[in-house]
C-alpha cells in the first residue's frame, strides 16, 4: 500500500486521482482548499484549508504528514485563465503562476524529509505549456505558468534523483472539468485512470519526460 498525497483533490482530475488510488487500496492524502459538502470523504484523509498559494496552507499538508513518507505526489492543483491580448492584466498572470508554477516547486521542496526513497512526483501541467506545440496563441498566464511549471519539474527531476525520486510531467488530456467549463474529449475519470497507468510506469529511467495521459510523449 502506497502513501498518495494528491493536492487540488476537491474536484475534477483531482478528485478521480484520490478516488482511484484510494479504490485500489493505496493511502491517500487529500489536499484541498474546502473538501464538497457533497463527497464522501470514505477512505480518504482529507487536510483542508491546503491552499498551495501559501506557506501556511502548504505546511497543513506538512503536518499532517507528520513523520510518514510519501512513495507517490500528485501536484494536480491549478487554475486558468483566459487571458487575450489587450487584456492581459498583471494580477491573472500572477494568480496563474503562483498557483501552477510556483506552489508544487515551493511544496516539493516543503516535503523534501517526506519522500520515500523510492518515491514518485507526477506534475499534471498542460500541453498549453509546450512552447513548440503552441499553434494558436491567447492564454498568457496559463501557457507561461505551465511551461514553468515543466522547467521547474525538470530541474526537480535531476536534483532529487540521487536521492530516488522519479518525476513525471503529464498532460492530462482535454477533460469535462470545472476547468474548461465541461468541455473536452474525456471525463475525469478516464483521464485519472491513464494517467495513474503513467505514474505506475514511471521509474528512474525515464524521469523528467513531458507525457500525454495517451502515453505520448510531448515536445517541451
Ligand atoms: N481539464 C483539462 O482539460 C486540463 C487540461 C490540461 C491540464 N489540466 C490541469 O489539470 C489540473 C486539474 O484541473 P481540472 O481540469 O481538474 O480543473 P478543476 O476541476 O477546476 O480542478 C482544479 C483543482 O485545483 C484546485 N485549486 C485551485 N487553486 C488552488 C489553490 N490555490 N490551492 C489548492 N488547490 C487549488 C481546485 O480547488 P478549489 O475547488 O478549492 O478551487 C480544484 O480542486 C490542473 O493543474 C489543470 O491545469 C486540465
């Protein structure tokens, strides 16, 4: 049984990544800002008020830790925003990387004393963070955030190997989420499930690749 800390679990790709590690019997530790009134919290230990944004909310997950180690990190947290040309403000760029680029560097490096060794870190970035995919322009702050996002974890994944840490930088797909306001071409579900199959795959070898959930790899 694996210890799982899953961050952003309140809903959407986050919440299938607890479920689904949780369902196969792994530990799971749920971070979330508020955990939904509405999901059973069976199975799950949830740390609440985990906004990644800040330290205080970064070391709940810490202490909630406590002296365990963690085998698997999914930094799944993240927000986006639609910012065009013209209207690009220097507050939504800011809340973007703070969210997607800064916190999951800020919070590995939180948990440095709390990974196994072996351990795992999956980063769910975006394809919108590639900068040789990017064919259509629009979405400053998140495509900046996640390309940020994918050369911080590099860096991550060369420093932390000595020390038997795997990382995975996955793209998750396009997904019916709160996200993408329900648009897309897989339900969080099926998204969770590939991208589980990705982390299970990973291993010292191919530490540090840029991953479609479809096993693809993607070109930075
Ligand atoms: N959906 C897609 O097609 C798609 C494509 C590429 C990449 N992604 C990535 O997949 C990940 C999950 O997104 P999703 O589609 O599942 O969207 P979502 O349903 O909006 O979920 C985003 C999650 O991140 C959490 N979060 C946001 N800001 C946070 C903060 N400051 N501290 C802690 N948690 C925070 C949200 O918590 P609250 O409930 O508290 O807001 C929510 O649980 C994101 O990193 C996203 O960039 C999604």
């Amino acid at each position: 049984m694996a210890l799982v800390l899953v961050t952003g679990a309140s809903s959407g790709i986050g919440l299938e990544f607890a479920k689904q590690f949780a369902a196969r019997g792994d530990q799971v530790v749920a971070a979330v800002r508020q955990w939904p009134k509405e999901q059973p919290r069976e199975g799950l230990e949830v740390v609440e008020g985990a906004d990644v944004r800040d330290a205080a909310g970064r070391h709940r997950i810490v202490q909630k830790l406590g002296s365990r180690r963690l085998d698997v990190v999914v930094h799944n947290a993240g927000v986006l925003a639609n910012d065009a040309l013209g209207d690009i403000r220097g507050a939504s760029l800011e809340a973007q990387m703070a969210v997607n680029a800064f916190a999951p560097i800020l919070l590995t490096q939180d948990l440095r004393g709390q990974l196994a060794n072996p351990c795992k870190l999956a980063f769910v970035t975006s394809r919108m963070g590639s900068i040789a995919d990017n064919g259509s322009g629009g979405y400053y702050g998140y495509r900046m955030s996640k390309a940020a996002l994918n050369a911080g974890a590099r860096s991550l994944a060369i420093d932390l190997a000595a020390q038997g840490v795997a990382v995975a930088l996955l793209h998750p797909g396009y997904v019916r989420t709160r996200m993408t306001g329900g648009q897309g071409q897989l339900d969080p579900a099926d998204s969770a499930r590939l991208l589980i199959a990705r982390i299970d795959a990973l291993n010292a070898a191919n530490s540090g690749t840029f991953w479609h959930a479809n096993g693809e790899v993607l070109p930075w």
